[in-house]
C-alpha cells in the first residue's frame, strides 16, 4: 500500500451513470489487475473504493458509477483536481494461470478490472475472450476497447436490446463459448451463477461494503472454505473454490 496525491487529468461520461477519471502520480504500487484504490472525497470520512482499470508508470485509469455523495463529488471533479489516495491495495487477478482460452466476465460496473487483465493475458499470447453483461443498450461502455486489445467480445443485456438477449451464462451457453479458464467480477448472483454453471476452475472479485481499505477494521470479512477472510487484504479477487455459497 501506497499514499499518493493523483492529479486529475481528464474525467469523462461514458454513459448516464459511468464515468472514466484518469489520473497522473505514482502507480509503482500497483502490481497486479484486479487491484483497488480507496480515494479520499471532500467531507466524507470514508475513502471511495475504487476497482483499477488499466495503469501504467505515472498513470491510472478509474471507471466508476454514480451511486451516491461521494461519487457524485467524484464525476464533478475539473482537470488538475488533486485526489489524496491510498495504492495498491488488495491482491490482485493471477495471469500466470496455465491455460490457452481465457474467459473474462464482467457485469456492469464490474467490467473495468478486466480491461488490464485482458491486456495481460493478450500480450501473453493468450485467446481471450470476454463476454459483457448489462441491462439495456444504454448502459454499455468499453466494448470496443477490449476489441481493440484483440478480444472476442459477446455482449449480453437483459432487455435483449443489444447482442445476446439475457444473463451472461445465457450468453455464454448460446455464442458456444469453450474455455479452460474464467475470471470475472460483478453482481455476487452472477457470480453465483457462473461458479455452479462453469465446470472449470476461475477466479472471482468481490464487492463488500469496505471501512479501512487495508485490513485493519475487519468490515468487510466473509467465511470461505478456509475461514474469515478481508475482501479488502486476502482479496477482492477469490478462487471459485473458496467462495462459501
């Protein structure tokens, strides 16, 4: 973990409620996708909790949604905003796995942590594919950005008004999807879901109210299979058989 100042250098709507920030500083404490970042907000006690989208030396990627205060504070944010920043926290996606065909799954505001994992696994000459689960047409974002990386993207909604009508396992199930590998992160249903469909090992990331960030006040542990454990240090990012249903 890593305190860091950000300095806000862009802040963009990618739909009604998703926004994409992209902030410059020091990104040495991030080693891994799947990792987080808590940021501090004006007037709020708490730091915002933030999964990583993509980060490179001097530059970090955030998409976020618009759920409440903090993230509203977050969206109006100008250019050159200063952003006071914990780095680097909670392990990360494992993209030395051996496996050939990758499955990346994302739902909603669960997509941005697989952009840099697909990213990983592609320069590791890996076939990704990714399947992207939303409501409605409306609320895609990123799509072309992981065709850009050389994914195969299927797109699920639940309104069928774009790609493949249903959840993402329907999605999965109808485009023949064969992989020997999954990851993904999103709504803990979908995960769920896809932890007692897939009979192939994954990696999940979980979402949990979170106080500290890093371990210390214990609100956000969970059983697994081999006992409590924080979201927030010995995760977000599980394996599947750990996962407690």
């Amino acid at each position: 973990m890593k305190q860091v100042v950000f300095e806000v250098i862009s802040n963009r709507q990618l739909t009604d409620s998703v926004y994409q920030m992209e902030l410059a500083g020091n990104t040495e404490a991030i080693t891994a996708p799947g990792q987080f970042v808590e940021l501090s907000v004006e007037g709020l006690f708490l730091r915002r909790p933030i999964s990583v989208c993509n980060y490179d030396d001097g530059k970090l990627t955030l998409i976020y949604k618009v759920v409440g205060k903090g993230t509203k504070q977050m969206a109006e944010l100008s250019v050159g905003a200063k952003i006071d920043t914990l780095t680097g926290l909670g392990n990360g996606f494992n993209d030395s796995i051996e496996c050939n065909a990758p499955l990346l799954v994302g739902g909603g505001v669960g997509v941005p942590p697989l952009y840099r994992l697909a990213r990983n696994l592609i320069a590791k000459g890996k076939s990704v594919t990714v399947v992207l689960g939303f409501n409605t047409a409306s609320e895609i974002f990123y799509k072309e950005e992981f065709e850009t990386l050389g994914a195969n993207v299927v797109v699920a909604t639940a309104d069928g008004s774009y790609g493949i009508k249903g959840f993402v396992t329907d999605a999965i199930k109808e485009a023949d999807i064969k992989s020997d590998l999954f990851y993904s992160c999103g709504p803990l249903p979908m995960l769920k879901a896809l932890c007692s469909t897939l009979d192939i090992d994954g990696q999940i990331s979980l979402e949990e109210r979170m106080g500290c960030g890093f371990g210390i006040c214990m609100g956000c542990s969970i059983q697994t299979a081999s006992g409590a454990k924080r979201v927030c240090k010995e995760g977000p990012v599980f394996g599947k058989e750990e996962i407690l249903w």
